[in-house]
C-alpha cells in the first residue's frame, strides 16, 4: 500500500527519521530497553540544546549583554532539570532487565557520551565570557560577592553559572544513586568500580572560582566575628 504523504509537522520535526532511531520492537533484547534507549537518546538531545545556549550565553557575556546572556542561562537551568528528573523513568527497571541490556550493549558506557563531554569541556569556554563582561564593567568577582546589591545584574549572572555548576554536579549525584540502585556500590562496572569512578568526578567545580569566592569572604568575614575565630562560624 502506498504510504501517505508527510505532513508538514512530519517533514519539519523529521519524525521518520528520529523515530527510526530506536531498536525494532522485535530486535529489543527485553521490554525495557526501549525505555533504556530512549532516555539516552533524549539525554543526548537536551544536551545539544544546552551546548547550543551555553555558547549563545557565552558570545552575549562578551558582548556585555548580561541580561540577553541571563535568559539564556535561565533555559539551560530548566533543561539540567529535566535531565535530572527523566532519571527517575530509569529507577522502574528491574536490575534483572537491566542485566539483560547490559549484554546487549556491549562495551558501551555512558562516559563516552557525546552530549555529556561537551557539558564537561563547556564551562571552561564559558569563563572567559563572563570574565570579560566583569572586565568590561570594570568590577570584580570579589566586588560583586561584597556587595550583591550594588552589581544586581553581575551577581545574577554569576549566580546563573552556579546553577549550572550546581545541577551538573546534582546530575552526577542522582546518577550514582542509580548506579547503586541498579547494580549496587560495590559491583565493577565495565570502566571499574563506578563507586570510584563516580564519586571521583562529583568532586569536581565546574565554576571553581565561584565557589572559592566564597572561602574567601568567609574567611574574612568570620575573623571580625565574635565567635569566628575560635570556634568557626557554625560553631
Ligand atoms: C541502568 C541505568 C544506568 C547504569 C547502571 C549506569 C551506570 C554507569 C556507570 C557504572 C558509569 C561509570 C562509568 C562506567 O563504568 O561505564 C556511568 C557513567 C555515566 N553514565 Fe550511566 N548508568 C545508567 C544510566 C544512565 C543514563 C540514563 C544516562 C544519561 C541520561 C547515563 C549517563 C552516564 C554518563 C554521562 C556517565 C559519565 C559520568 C561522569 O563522568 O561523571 N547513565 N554510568
């Protein structure tokens, strides 16, 4: 039978060739893996849009464009949200299942991730853009820490950065819990042992001087601070 012409919405979204994507049902290796399949590769989308507005952010910080840079930054947010949330769809497999696609898959790991690479490698070519919109307006990271109010846009720039940083690292957080949940803390995975492995990389600042800022100016605030100095400033 002669198939119907694509629809407009059809040529525009290019739903043929997006919904070839996945594995035939009758090629699936459990039930499960199309819902496997289809949360990385949706991962991998949300990814490339993120990629595309951090460098749109990035060339609006040099511009001096701070607000145009913020809308942006403000969609990565909600896009590091949803990529953490959709982690949830992954926690109704059965370890079971996901033994079975692990064997499909070979040696396939998600540290190869396209997407996920460039989200590591990106911060460092964000830096520069919002290092030269602080030069440009001739103020500091320490001046906008000192005073917020006074640099209300600079100190919500910086402050969209590290929500950025903070979902990235939230991201990683999220996916070791369900690492253990699918094949516990102590199994090796295909890389090593991912306890190590994972736990090794939520260590890392993405925006390291945004957090440093903040060592700083506590060290300096609690040492004129009654209890500061002797007991620390929780103390
Ligand atoms: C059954 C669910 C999953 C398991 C058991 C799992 C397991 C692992 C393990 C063990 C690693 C460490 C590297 C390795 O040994 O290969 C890893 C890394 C990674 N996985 Fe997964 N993963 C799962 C789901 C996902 C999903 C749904 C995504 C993406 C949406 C993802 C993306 C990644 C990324 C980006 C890394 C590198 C992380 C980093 O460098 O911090 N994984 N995964």
């Amino acid at each position: 039978m002669a198939q119907p012409p694509l629809t407009d919405y059809e040529k525009y979204i290019r739903t043929e060739e997006l919904l070839a994507l996945q594995k035939p049902r009758e090629a699936l290796s459990c039930h499960d893996e199309m819902q496997f399949q289809v949360v990385h590769q949706v991962a991998e989308l949300w990814m490339k849009l993120c990629e595309h507005e951090l460098m749109f952010a990035t060339v609006r910080m040099r511009e001096g464009d701070a607000p145009r840079a913020l809308r942006a930054l403000e969609r990565v947010k909600r896009i590091q949200a949803l990529l953490v949330e959709q982690l949830d769809i992954i926690d109704t497999m059965s370890p079971r299942d996901y033994m079975t696609i692990r064997n499909a898959l070979g040696r396939g790991s998600g540290q190869e991730s396209p997407g996920f690479r460039r989200m590591l490698q990106l911060p460092d070519e964000v830096w520069p853009g919002f290092e030269a919109l602080l030069s440009a307006r001739r103020v500091t990271l320490r001046q906008i820490y000192e005073q917020p109010d006074q640099h209300g846009e600079l100190f919500n720039v910086a402050e969209a950065l590290l929500d950025v940083d903070q979902a990235l690292q939230g991201w990683r957080q999220r996916h070791l819990l369900l690492v253990y949940r699918q094949i516990g803390a102590g199994t090796p995975s295909l890389k090593g042992k991912p306890s190590e492995l994972l736990a090794e990389g939520m260590k890392h600042r993405f925006f390291p001087k945004l957090w440093e800022i903040r060592d700083e100016l506590f060290a300096e605030w609690t040492k004129t601070h009654p209890y500061g100095a002797e007991k620390g400033f929780h103390g």
